[in-house]
C-alpha cells in the first residue's frame, strides 16, 4: 500500500517538472523567435524620427528565421520542358535567342538560367489549367501561390521575387527554380526594425519626407547571374509604402527600388 501511494506521488511529481520544463522550452523557444515588445517600441520611435511611420500592430513581431539556398541551374528546366511536352526524348537546339525544345504538343524556349516561355498546340484556358501542367511536370501545389493574376513561386512557404508564372494569350511564360535539391545555409539576418533602419537610410538625402509603411512581409531574392550555374536564393523584406515598394536583402542590408 506505501509503495502504491509513492509511486502515485512519484509519477505526479515527473509529470509536473515535464510540464515545466515544456514550458519553459517553449518561452525559450518563442523568445528565440520574436522580437521583444521594447525593443519594437525603441525602433518605431527611432524610425519616425527618420520620417519613417509604422504602426505597432503593422510591425510583425517574428524574427525571419530563414536559410540562404543555393541551387544548381545547369540544365536546370530541360526536365521540365521535356514534361510539358510530353516527350522525355526531346533533344535541345541551341539558337539565337536560348535553347529550344520542340515536339508534337508545341515549343518550349528556355533563356537564362531559369526563364521559359511555352506555346502549346492546345493552350490553357486559365490558371488551374497552367497549375495542372506544372503540377504535370513535376511542381507541387503547394509550391505556388496565386497573386494579381499569376502563381508565384515559394521557398519554405515564402515567395520568391521574380519566380512566378503567367498565361497572356494562351503563352505560358515565367521564371522557374527547381528547389527540391537547394543546398541551405544558415546567414545571420537583419530583423525588420533593422530592416526599415536600412530603410530610411537609403531614403534620406537632408530633406526627408515621410514615408507610412504599410507592411513588411518575407521575400526570397533571386539571383541567377554568374559563372557557376548556381542560383542564389537570399532571405530579405519587401517593405510596401504608400508610395511604393522596395526590397531588402536580409543578410547584407542592401535596399532597392522594387521597380529596379
């Protein structure tokens, strides 16, 4: 009978210091993750100095918790374009203008590390449609998500600037990065009250207007430039304003024009 009652008392001991030491990870956790309710007060009073207004609740309290992925493009689409067509024995025909895939259900134009263009015998009516082709030719569902009328491409569930696909009189156009093999690492990044610090930096010249950010939303930027083949994928911020929209590279700090 004793021991009976001290094993209950013992089992309700380990279950209580489990809960507590749960908890305690995830505040641990969470304060790992998000900024601190001071620190964000300290940045929007810093910043509207600067001619830089952002209201507390606009201002997104987690930290970007993202890896810079890198991601071989030689030869990158050619899988693809044979998909589409749905001819794995296509050849590619160096031109002019890119590299060319050409068969029975129409032509494939692949430029620059990861640029296409498809004209379809039978073309697709509208975006589901140009989403079962991607999904046919190995893209998942999840792996888009539809914006002003185009399916933009995500990394880790955010979107990656410029990747995205479009359907303008019945061409299939777009750019495109085949994520499944990127290769991760982990950069130490700027969080967003330094972010819009960068901001408002790149924005002064002695006469500051102000400037009312709207949102700051995570970003993939996409650099396929080089002579490595290799595709750069680097966490940043796009910060919209009323007056437009820039973006901001995450582990540099380097702002531009969204329009550039």
């Amino acid at each position: 009978m004793q021991w009976g009652k001290a094993k209950t008392v013992l089992i309700a001991v380990l279950l209580a210091v489990n809960i507590f030491l749960f908890l305690v990870t995830q505040q641990s956790v969470r304060s790992r993750s998000r900024l601190d309710e001071e620190y964000i007060d300290n940045a929007i009073s810093l910043l509207s100095t600067r001619g830089v207004f952002i209201r507390e609740e606009d201002f997104s309290s987690s930290k970007l918790l993202l890896s810079t992925a890198t991601i071989s493009t030689k030869e990158m689409l050619y899988p693809f374009a044979r998909a589409l067509l749905e001819d794995q024995t296509l050849e590619p025909s160096v031109e002019g203008d890119g590299v060319w895939f050409r068969g029975e259900k129409g032509s494939v134009l692949l430029s620059g590390a990861a640029d296409f263009s498809f004209e379809a015998e039978q073309p697709p009516k509208d975006l589901g449609e140009v989403g079962e082709l991607l999904q046919m030719a190995g893209f998942s569902q999840e792996e888009f998500v539809e914006q002003d009328g185009r399916l933009v491409q995500t990394l880790f569930d955010v979107p990656m600037y410029g990747c995205e696909v479009s359907l303008k009189n019945g061409v299939v156009t777009g750019r495109l990065l085949v994520t499944a093999k990127a290769v991760q690492k982990n950069d130490e990044l700027i969080d967003a009250a330094n972010a819009l610090l960068a901001f408002s930096a790149w924005l002064e010249e002695p006469s500051l207007a102000a400037h009312t950010v709207e949102q700051v939303t995570p970003i993939y930027l996409v650099e396929t430039a080089g002579l490595f083949n290799t595709a750069t994928c680097t966490p940043g911020y796009r910060v919209q304003t009323g007056e437009g929209a820039c973006l901001i590279n995450a582990v540099t700090g380097e702002v531009q024009s969204e329009e550039s």
